[in-house]
C-alpha cells in the first residue's frame, strides 16, 4: 500500500476538483481491461476513493465487484494473435496508477492555493527491486507547472516517470 504522506481533508478535496476537470476535459482513463460494469463504474469508485479510501480500496473493488476482463488479446512475438489472462495485477495497478495521479494533482491544486512552487519526489510503496529511473527521481523537486503537463492530459500521463505502473513514487509537499 502507498504512503501519500499529505493524504488528508484538504487533499483530499482538492483531488476531487482534479478528477471532476479531468472528466469535463475527457481525462479520464479508462482500462481496456474494463469490462462493460467496470467502464459504467470506474468514475463513481474512483471519486470515492478519492473522498475517503485510498488505492487499495479502489483495486479491492474493481475485483471483488468484477469489473476486470478475465481474457485479453494479445500479439505474439512471432506474429499472429492469441487471447491470454488478463494478469492478476491488472486491477492493483490500474488503481495505484490513477489514484497516484489524482492525488498528484489535487496535491498540485493544493499547493499552488498555499503558495508553494515544486513538489518533492518521494518513495510512497517499497519495492523489491526498484527501477533506476524512479531510484534517480528520489528527493529531487518539481515545478507544479511541470508535473502538471505530464499529468493532466491522460495520454501524456502515459510517459510521466511519476506514474509509471509499479513504481512506488509520489510526490510530497515540501
């Protein structure tokens, strides 16, 4: 489970403003992975998740309502197509992926209220074997202006390093 070291009231709502301009922009990510009951329910549960759960509630419920695919098409490395397993993950790392980014940016919102210009980079979940790319960001400072280009915009979330699948990084206030 992550750590959001300024997961409180003040974030919280200011994390539901994010995720409402991100629905009226048409930023919000949906997983191909989503079945038609996850597609209808991943708004609702992520608000709320975002009110008062955390990420680990948010993937519980993905699973324990079964709003996940349980096969997927893939390509094979020597051409063709086969169906496989949707990985076991899949629901863990959708919601860490996309509540990390909502409280990213209502932790933005919030500090650019309270007059504060970066964030700082933090490890928010250990893991095992940690990528150099994240290990690299750890304790470094970020503009709010710049976290918010990588994060805004659904695609461009896709490349931000703060976000990527597993990788346990989030940002704090300073």
């Amino acid at each position: 489970m992550f750590n959001f070291e300024n997961l409180d009231d003040t974030t919280r709502a200011a994390m539901l403003e994010a995720i409402e301009e991100a629905e009226h922009s048409g930023n919000i990510y949906y997983s191909a992975r989503f079945n038609e009951a996850g597609n209808r329910q991943w708004l609702s549960l992520l608000k709320q998740a975002a009110r008062e759960h955390n990420e680990h509630w948010l993937a519980y419920q993905l699973e324990a309502n079964g709003l996940m695919k349980g096969f997927e098409g893939a390509h094979k490395p020597t051409g063709g197509y086969t169906i496989k397993h949707v990985p076991h993950t899949a629901a863990e790392t959708m919601a860490e992926g996309q509540f990390n980014r909502f409280y990213i940016l209502g932790l933005c919102k919030r500090a650019r209220a309270e007059g504060i210009s970066h964030l700082i980079v933090y490890r928010a979940k250990q893991r095992s074997e940690p990528r150099q790319e994240s290990q690299s960001l750890i304790g470094t400072s970020l503009s709010i202006d710049e976290i918010e280009a990588q994060l805004k915009e659904t695609k461009a979330s896709f490349n931000s390093p703060l976000v990527k699948p597993n990788s346990g990084i989030s940002v704090k206030l300073p």
